[in-house]
C-alpha cells in the first residue's frame, strides 16, 4: 500500500525527486556525451600510462624501468580519479522555479495578481 496519503503530498514528493536536465542540451545529446566521456577518459588513462612507459630503453636498469611503471600507475591512476564524473540532474522544483524566475525577468509572463498587489503594482481593470 502506497504511504503517499494526498495529491498534495504527492505533487510534493514528485517536485523533490523528478529530475530535469539543466545543462541546456536534449536528453540524447545527454546520453551520447555520457557515452564520450568515459571514451575520452579511458583514452587520456591509456595515453598517459604509455608515456610514462615510452621513457623505458633497452639500456635502462631494473631500478629505472621498475621506476618508469610506478609513474605509469601513479599518473594512470591519478587521470581516473580526476576523469569523467557525471552530473546530476536538478530537481524539478528547482527547474520549474528557475524557468519562472526567467519568464518573469523577459516578460514573457505576468506575475499572479497576489505577487502583483504585495509588490505595489496596481492593478488594470
């Protein structure tokens, strides 16, 4: 049984968990860059791993080669941890506040008449 008990809470509940893209690009465009990222970022890991190994020679000694693959885990290691983090989508709340804000502020829509009289703007009849 749902603990949900009116449409009040309900609308409530939704405008704190539903998420909207804010980013300002279309869901596919989301998904596929998604996709890039992580791409991107396995490459720049491979990337710098293997200049880290280019250094090593025939010559070089056990201590210098031993040394070169410690580097090569170490920056590899390190592009991971500062690589692709995916961003969360903000509430809808929130987007639908911001888009009112805007709305607003473009005149593209009229305040309500409760936020017109508290802020003083007569009103036309």
């Amino acid at each position: 049984m749902s603990t949900i008990t009116s449409p009040q809470e309900k609308k409530k509940l939704s405008l704190q968990k539903d998420r909207r893209n804010m980013y300002g690009e279309s869901p596919h465009a989301s998904r596929k860059n998604i996709k890039r990222g992580k791409q991107n970022q396995h490459q720049e890991e491979r990337r710098a791993s293997n200049q880290a190994l280019a250094l090593i020679d025939s010559q070089c000694s056990e201590e210098q080669m031993i040394g070169s693959e410690i580097a090569a885990i170490t920056t590899a290691k390190i592009h991971r941890l500062n690589g692709f983090r995916k961003a969360p989508d903000r509430p809808l709340g929130d987007f639908i506040e911001r888009q009112q804000h805007r709305r607003l502020r473009t005149g593209m829509h009229k305040a309500s008449p409760t936020e017109e009289h508290e802020a003083g703007v007569p009103q036309e009849l």
